[in-house]
C-alpha cells in the first residue's frame, strides 16, 4: 500500500501550521517579557499560559469573556463573508448593551427579553452603515466608524438624561454608571442554569457562552446551508456575478449589516446582564467591538472556528489580567497581541511546511 | 550540431489535486521563430506556459534557457530571464492608468520620484512602431477587452523581453486587429524575438507559425511543421479525430417576434455619449441573429440594456409581448431570457464557488433546488453531475472543484451549460466560443442550431467573422452604437460586412482614406486565407 505523502494531508499540515505559529507567537512574546521585566519573566509567562486552566473561578472567567467577543467575532465575520468590513462592531456591541439595561433597569424585563432588546439595538446601529453603502455607495468602513463614536456619546447622552438608568437611583451614591443589575432587577440577571453544578458559585459564570455558540451554529447554517447565505456569499465574492444572478445586492447588503449589529448588539448584552460589570459613562470606545477583528480573522471569518479563536484570545487576556502587577495591563496587552498576530501566520506557516517536506522527499529520492 | 534553442522544456510533469496537468511534455523553442502550442480546452497548454512563466513549479523536469539549465522561480525571475507573457486573463491593475500598468514593476525612478515622461516616451515610440494604439491615460477599467490586451502587448515590449508567450492572443479581437497582431508577431520574428503563441485556431497557426507542438489530455503528441499541414489535419492532430469545422444547419423557419426593441439608448460608463443610440429590431422564434460589429462599437451596453445591467435612457424591451424595459435582473430571467455574458469572470462565474453552486446560480432559488431557504444539497449534486455529463465539463473534482481553477474553456462551458439547460425563451450569446478549441466551438454551435430549432430565439453577438458567417440566420451589424446594416449571410460576404463594420458604410462610403484601409483589411485577409489553403 502505498503510503499518502504528508505534505499532501491538508487537514494535518493545517493544525501544524496553526500550533508551530502560536509557538513561536509564545516565543516572541517571551522575548517581549525579558524586554520589559527580565526577573518576571519565567513567572509572568506561567500566569499567562496557566491562569485560564488554574481554577475553576478562572475558567468561568475565560467562557464569560469568550460570549461577548465571539458575538463581536460572527458580526465581524459575517459582514466579511458578504463583502463588507464591519468595522462598527463596537458601536453595534455599545448600543446593544444600552437597549439591553434599558429594558432591565428602566422597563424591568425579564432577562431574555432584554437580549431580545439588546439585538435590536445592534441591528439599528448596523443598518445605517448598510443603508448608506447600498443606497449612496458610501464606504461602510468610514460609516461604522463614525457610528461608534456616535454611538458611544448617544448612549452616554441618553444614560445621563434617565435618571432611572442610573446606579444613583438604585441606592448607590456614584452617578457616573449604570445601576448594578441584582438591585435594580434580579431577574434580568442571565442564568446561569446547569453551569452552576459545576462552576459552584463563580460570579462569572451563566448561559451566555451558549447563547453565543448557538448563534455561530445559525450563522454557519445560514451561510453554508441556504439560499439566502448563497446569495450573500455570492456577493461578497463577486458582486458583478450576483447583479447577473439577478441577485438583490443591495438589499443583502443592509440585510447583511442588520444580522451583523444584531450579533454585536447581542455580545453587548450578555456582557452587561452578566451582572458583574456596569455601564460607565467614559468617552472611550468599548474594545470588545475591535476585537471582533481578529477573532473573526483568526477564523478566516468560518463561524465554527470563531469560537475557538475567540476562546483562544480570551484565554490569553485572562491569562494577560493576571500578570499584573509585575506587567502594566498596556504590556500585556502587547504580549497578547504578538501572539494573535503571530497566530494569524498559520497559513505563510502551512507553505513553509509543506515546501519543507517536499523538499525533504526530493532529498530523499535523490538518494 | 546542436539546434540553436533558446528555450528547452524538456520532460515537465506538472501535477494538480485529481489532475495531470502535464504530463512529461517536452517543447523546444528555436530562436527566431514562430511556435504555437495546440491543443483541446484543458490540454495544458497554460499550464505548461505558466510553467515557463514561473507561476507554477513544475514537479519534474528541466527548463533550459540558451542551453544552460534555469529555475524560474516566480515571473520576475521569468522577467530577467528576458521572458514575457501576455495571458488569457489579463493581469491588470484595473483602477490604473494604461502607463501606470506597463511601467508597474519595473518603474524607472530618480530619488524615489516616478519618472513618467521618460516611460511615456518609451511607451508612445513602442506603441507608435508597433502600432499598438493605446491611450496612456486611459484608466483600465474603461477601456475594451481589445486595448486591454495591447496594453498587455506593450508590457512585454516595455521590459525588453525577447522571449513572448501569447496565451490565446486571438480569442478577444476583431477580425482587424487579428491581421494586425499577426503582422506584429512577424516583425517582432524579423528582429529575433522567439514567439509561443498558444490558440486553437487553425488559420492563424497556417498564418504565421513555423512549427506547432501539439498537447492532447496533459501528454505531448509531438511537434510538427507548420508547412504542409491543413486545418483538417491539425485538428485531427489536436483532437484525435476528424472534426466537422462547418456548421450543419437546415433553412431557418422564423416564427413569432420574442424579442423586440424599440429605439433603445444606452448610455456609456466610459465617455459622455450614449454607448446605444436608438436601436431597433427583432428576433423572432427559430432564428438566430447576430450583431456583428468591432468591439467597443455598443455591444457590450446593448447587451446590458437587455439583460437588466444597465438602465435604458429611452426606448422599449418586450420580451413575449411583456414589456421588460424596467424590469429587475431576476424578473427578465423568469420571464425566459438567458444570457451567456461577454466577461465570464466578471459575470459569469462567482470564481470561488465551486462548480456546482456556479451551475445553479440562475436556478438556487427555484423549488427544486431548496425547500423554505434551505439549499437542497443532493439536487444541486444531482443536476450538477448531469450537467458535467452532458456538457463534458472537465475538471480535477469534479462538482466541488472551485471554478478559479479550471481552464478558461471548461469554465465558458460551464456557464453555456446553466444558460441554455435553463430552457429559455431567449438565448442572448456573447461571444459564446471565446477561448474554446475546435471541438466544443462545433458543440456549441451545434447546441445553438438546436436552440433556434426547438424554436427559441437566439441573440447572438461575436466579433469573430468566421462565426458571423457561418452560424447566424440574419446579420445586424453594428457601429458607433447604431445598428448601420443587416444581412443575410447566405447573400453577403466577409469584404461587405468589413466595410460596413468599419463604419463605411451607405453613408461615408467614398472617402478615398476609408477605402484605402478597407481595401488594406481586406488585401490582408485575403492573404490570410490563401496562407491558410495552404
């Protein structure tokens, strides 16, 4: 029998080529930590490595990161997969959050319902960039970003004027931030439902890492299995061929941008009913939206493996958060981003290996 | 004594997933001369260019350039190496300048400041001695599939290459600019330069090559001299078997009108005017038309205006009575009109796509290929191997082979298969053979014939004369975006049509300059054709 060459066996080439980068991704990374603290370096780069993994509390802390960021990762990614670059992930991902403690804090909905609220105000922030590249042929990535910045001081404005929306209003003192949501409303809290059997009481934990797995599992059918993410897939790959196609471009386009807000809005309210963390009103943009980015482009934009590069990158920020204070949270945060950028060598990686391996059979049938 | 070769392949084996692309094919190329590469859609031919190009590296075998052994590695090395390559599709930055794009690599500068009068002067002597006509300011994007490939001409020129490869040169020009490209061929042998010259056109072989290697299936037949030969015995070489180069087709019996345009005006993407200026006229079941004309004479926007891709300024569309002047893309296609576009990478593929999605893109939506929104899997499969089957639509994969790399031909066939197994009403052609070899052009237009026979109306729009000639039922040709005459092939001739294509016609005729390059064309046609009995 004739044994299949391994430079011909994609699917083993790709997950070597995938790990050889984050090893050397790790090693550069490494270099950097020697560069900035050489005593803590050994140290820093355990915690990194082995926080996500230390305790059960840790772990929780990397699936709660994970939800929100894999939303981010399929809007981003999704938009891609149609020939948009939806760079207004964190203006979709801010108005989603702003909907979602609208509805828990001031309408006093239950937890499901202000998801629901969340998507909407996601997918409002998403269609104007879509309207205006369909109708005006505006540059989407010009649209999105303005829309973040609007977004983000619309939501500080809107918060600032419902006093209601406000920690102030629910017993606290500070003005500056939204109400933490076990006071203001318990029941808009998400779940935590069977994960608490095994994360015991870790403050981190609850249902939203499924929610986001299932949204990359409709969002993988819907591209790979039906008509309609055909036709969106059709145009992002040539958008001439679809207009031939007698193809809606410009409708997919807005629909498109729709779904895309709706999922970052979506990450922007299980980030916030989580319960751990409050709304503050800084004039800064949330980062979660950019990075979507590289979560997305990590995967080659394919839903499935979004969630594995979105829980690759919120491994390594956990790990990164633990760090401190031996590294400033900004060093770290270099460190981390060596290492997806690195990451993002897979494929230069998988030539070089099989240019090696074939080499390596010239060789040897030369011989 | 040796040969003097200036390139030698000697034993190339190139292999893709499921393919053998190349199969220990050996060309020798002499210096000086003329050398075409023959064979059927999908025989190699590009490959084993791109081989020589460096865009490939072949698994086994040698290249030697001036007897010595060479790697090429990428084009750029295939550059400095002094060889060029003009190629199918055209590789050019489309939002660039013509200058920009034949001096893009290679661009001379002083302290990092682009020196563009120089390379203008260079360019325009090169266009001037060649006559090349190009406008160096032109962006690519709006200029015709013609220029396009002069521009390309003009790069290979630009970087002083000696050896040029012409990767189906022919397949995009008017029957004029053939005659020229020959005649440039022909000097650039009289200055020592060495020519590949891929095609499937037997004439043009008899026209101008000295020797012809021939590719069947990936493996080298073997290389012949051109004198001698016939265009029946280098098909039979090319193909195996003896092919039939006429079409065979029984008197038209037109019935009803299905297409009728009225005083349409089509505006143009590239300058002020309309590109369509007021068109009128029918095609009516069991026949086939054809709009003949040069290319960039309105074809191009009279065929958008029909199919929907560009809105029509003045004037009407029925198709079947129904009047589809504003119609959307989808609603015309519904209503029984297909369309074979000119551009099969620009519309008519979705290149990343494998070759199934490509074969259902005007029918996804239709009952039988999803149920609620949800693509029906095994019937695409289905009717995709029935259409491979029935089309001989070849491929490494099969179905799931992505479209982008396939050969040129088997990707027109591709497209010809979705168009027609649609059962139109209407089948609109645009240069439907482009870049096929004789067997499936004979396929093609027997599956024409058999279109106006089962009692469609078929469109048909070529530049080539030989097709004008032979498979059309009436003439329309085409200039200046008006339609100046209409023929009945059996009643007219290459020289009438010529004249009129070039826009002498009723009108302008007399102009003693017009008559003189009319008479230039025809003499060198003529030439042509007497090389070709040869």
């Amino acid at each position: 029998m004739k044994k299949k060459p391994l430079a011909q066996n994609a699917a083993l080439v790709s997950v070597l080529a995938s790990i050889l980068s984050i090893v050397i991704g790790l090693l550069i990374g490494f270099v950097v930590l020697l560069l900035v603290n050489p005593g803590a370096a050994a140290e820093g780069m355990a915690a990194m490595l082995g926080t996500g993994f230390s305790s059960l509390d840790k772990f929780g802390k990397v699936l709660y990161q994970t939800a929100p960021l894999l939303l981010c990762g399929l809007s981003v990614g999704f938009a891609f997969k149609t020939g948009l670059f939806n760079i207004g992930a964190s203006g979709q991902f801010t108005m989603g959050a702003f909907f979602a403690l609208y509805a828990a804090i001031v309408l006093q909905l239950p937890w499901w319902a202000c998801l629901i609220f969340s998507m909407v105000g996601g997918a409002i922030w998403g269609i104007f960039p879509g309207l205006f590249k369909a109708f005006f042929n505006v540059n989407e990535v010009i649209t999105s970003i303005m829309f973040n910045w609007i977004g983000m001081y619309l939501v500080n404005i809107l918060c600032a004027n419902t006093p209601k929306i406000l920690a102030s209003a629910w017993g606290a003192t500070n003005s500056d931030r939204t109400a933490a949501i076990a006071d203001a409303n318990a029941g808009a809290l998400i779940p935590s439902g069977p994960m608490k059997a095994v994360f015991g009481d870790s403050s981190w934990i609850n249902i939203s890492i499924f929610i986001a797995i299932l949204a990359a599992i409709v969002i993988w059918f819907i591209l790979e299995k039906t008509t309609f993410g055909y036709e969106l897939k059709a145009c992002g790959n040539n958008k001439e061929a679809s207009r031939y196609a007698g193809i809606n471009a410009n409708r997919n386009v807005v629909i498109s941008m729709v779904i895309a807000g709706a999922l970052s809005g979506l990450g922007g309210g299980i980030y916030f009913l989580a319960g751990t963390i409050q709304y503050v009103l800084v004039k800064s943009i949330l980062g979660m939206g950019f990075n979507g980015i590289p979560a997305a482009l990590l995967a080659s934009s394919n839903p499935i493996g979004t969630i594995f590069s979105s829980l690759f990158i919120s491994y390594l920020q956990v790990g990164g958060a633990s760090m401190q204070p031996n590294f400033s949270s900004e060093s770290t945060d270099i460190i981390v981003s060596v290492i997806i950028y690195l990451a993002a060598f897979a494929l230069l990686m998988r030539q070089l290996i099989v240019k090696v391996l074939t080499k390596r059979k010239d060789k040897e049938a030369k011989v | 004594m040796a040969e003097d070769y200036v390139i030698e392949m000697l034993h190339i084996t190139k292999e893709f997933p499921g393919i053998k692309a190349n199969d220990d094919v050996t060309l020798q190329l002499r210096r000086g001369e003329i050398h075409a590469l023959l064979g059927e859609n999908g025989a190699g031919k590009s490959t084993l260019m791109s081989v020589l190009f460096g865009l490939y590296t072949p698994e086994k075998g040698v290249i030697k350039k001036d007897g010595r052994e060479v790697k090429v590695s990428d084009p750029n090395e295939a550059n400095r190496l002094g060889i060029g390559m003009v190629h199918q599709h055209f590789k050019l930055v489309e939002c660039f300048s013509v200058l920009d794009n034949i001096i893009l690599g290679v661009e001379e500068t002083k302290h990092g400041i682009l020196q563009y009068e120089e390379a203008r002067k260079k360019v325009m002597a090169l266009s001037e001695k060649y006559r090349l006509k190009v406008d160096p300011d032109a962006l690519v994007e709006n200029i015709t599939v013609g220029m396009q490939q002069r521009v390309e001409i003009l790069k290979m020129l630009y970087r002083d290459n000696e050896v040029l490869i012409f990767d189906e040169p022919t397949a995009v020009l008017t029957p004029q600019e053939i005659d020229e490209l020959m005649e440039i061929m022909r000097n650039f042998r009289k200055e020592g330069k060495s020519i590949l010259f891929i095609t499937h056109k037997m004439a043009e072989i008899l026209a101008v090559a000295d020797r012809c290697t021939i590719l069947r299936k990936g493996r080298g037949i073997g290389t012949v001299d051109v004198a001698g030969q016939t265009p029946e015995s280098l098909s039979r070489l090319m193909v195996g078997r003896d092919v039939k180069l006429k079409v065979e087709k029984k008197p038209s019996v037109p019935g009803e009108t299905v297409l009728e345009v009225r005083d349409m005006v089509v505006p143009s993407r590239s300058h002020n005017n309309n590109a369509v200026k007021g068109v009128s006229f029918n095609v009516r079941r069991g026949e086939i038309v054809c709009i003949a004309g040069i290319d960039g004479n309105g074809q191009t926007e009279l065929v958008y205006g029909l199919a929907g891709l560009e809105k029509i300024t003045r004037g009407t569309v029925r198709l079947c009575g129904t009047d589809m002047t504003n119609l959307p893309v989808r609603a015309r296609s519904k209503l029984g009109m297909s369309h074979i576009p000119e551009d099969r990478h620009k519309h008519g593929l979705v290149l990343d796509y494998s070759l199934e999605q490509n074969l259902v893109l005007q029918r996804y939506w239709q009952p039988d290929f999803q149920r609620s929104g949800v693509i029906r899997k095994d019937a695409v499969r289905t009717y995709a191997e029935r259409l491979i089957g029935a089309y001989d639509i070849r491929s490494g994969q099969g179905p799931v082979t992505v479209v982008r790399s396939m050969s040129g031909g088997n990707q027109q066939k591709a497209i010809i298969a979705r168009e027609i197994d649609k059962q139109p009403e209407l089948l609109i052609a645009v240069q439907p053979t482009r870049g096929l070899d004789v067997g499936a052009i004979a396929s093609v237009h027997q599956e024409l014939v058999a279109q106006r026979d089962a009692g469609k109306a078929v469109l048909l729009v070529s530049l080539e004369l030989e097709e004008v000639m032979n498979l059309p039922d009436r003439i329309l040709v085409m200039y200046e975006g008006e339609i100046v005459g209409e023929f009945d092939p059996a009643k007219t001739n290459v020289q009438e049509l010529g004249i009129y294509m070039a826009g002498a016609g009723a009108k302008i005729a007399g102009s003693p300059r017009l008559d003189k390059f009319v008479d230039k064309v025809l003499d060198k046609r003529e030439k042509r054709k007497e090389a070709g009995r040869k």
